[in-house]
C-alpha cells in the first residue's frame, strides 16, 4: 500500500510521515511537557525504536497507521504529528502538536482532514480518542470535532465517532 495522501486545510499542509521525519517524531515524543497528556516522556533510543515501528506500521500490506507532519502552507516549521494509528480494533485519532504552536486551533485544523480522510479515504466505521482526564483542553477539541464521550475509567476519557454519525453532522466551513 503506498503512503496516506497529502492533506490541506486552510493553514497547514500535513504531509505522511517519512523517514525524514525521525528527528521531528523523536523530539516530540522525548519532551516531557508535549508527553504530559500522553503518558511518559520516552528516552531518544525509545523514540526511535517507536519512530521505525511507526514506519513498519504504516508500510504493512494493512496499514496500521495513518500518520502526517503538518507544518504552515507557506512555512518550514514542522509544527505536529497527527493521524490515525489501529489499537483495540479501532483507528485511534490524535495530535501531538509542537510547544509554541499549541492554542491556535492547529490540532482541530488538522484533526478535522485527518478525521474525514479516515471515514472517506480508508472507508473506516468508526474511530476513537483517547485522553487523560487531566488534559481539559482536549475535551473541547473532540467535542468540536464531533465525537461523543463515552466511559472509560476514572483517569482517562474516551471518545468516538461512527461514520453515521459523521455523515449526519453539519460541517462549519473550514472544517
């Protein structure tokens, strides 16, 4: 299977995830205050090791993950990771977005390309998020997007979207 598609939105350009982007992923997953919200900070050796698992991930005969680097359309700063990654069965969806571009509604700009590509591009049923409770501002980022929380536990909260669900929604433009 080739590469997910490039993807737009109205600032940010995300493009699949290579092996160009080693440095990119590593440095995200080894930053304690981005990893606060995700679980704990990974050594440079365990970001790798994941990084190449990603790769693997994403190149099966049945992909396992969708994953982009977004950065500005008219820049040369990457500014997150995005994308969908198979766990429990469902496509999970999350965003992993740089320090210094966090609260500019990244995260929902490339959320919202990376949602609908699942539902029409790989024809999914249905995805799911997942957060700590304590990260208060994804909850207004999955409520945007559309997806309905469901019980999970003290410390986490779970979301998830069916594609009836979706299809039914009405999109603001920009979304």
């Amino acid at each position: 299977m080739s590469s997910p598609d490039h993807l737009y939105s109205q600032r940010l350009h995300l493009r699949p995830l290579c092996a160009a982007d080693e440095a990119t992923y590593v440095s995200l997953f080894t930053m304690p205050d981005i990893m606060a919200h995700v679980g704990p900070a990974l050594g440079r050796d365990a970001a790798a090791s994941a990084f190449g698992r990603s790769l693997a991930m994403m190149c099966a005969p049945e992909p396992e993950a969708w994953l982009w680097i977004a950065r500005y359309r008219d820049g040369a700063q990457d500014v997150g990771l995005f994308g969908l990654i198979k766990r429990e069965g469902l496509p999970e969806i999350g965003a992993m977005v740089m320090e210094g571009y966090q609260g500019q509604g990244l995260a929902f700009e490339a959320l919202s390309r990376v949602r609908d590509y699942g539902f029409t591009h790989l024809d999914l049923e249905a995805q799911f998020g997942r957060q700590l409770a304590s990260n208060q501002r994804s909850i207004g980022l999955m409520l945007k997007l559309g997806f309905d929380q469901v019980p999970d536990g003290p410390r986490h909260i779970r979301w998830e979207l069916g594609r009836a669900s979706w299809a039914g929604r009405t999109y603001l433009p920009g979304e």
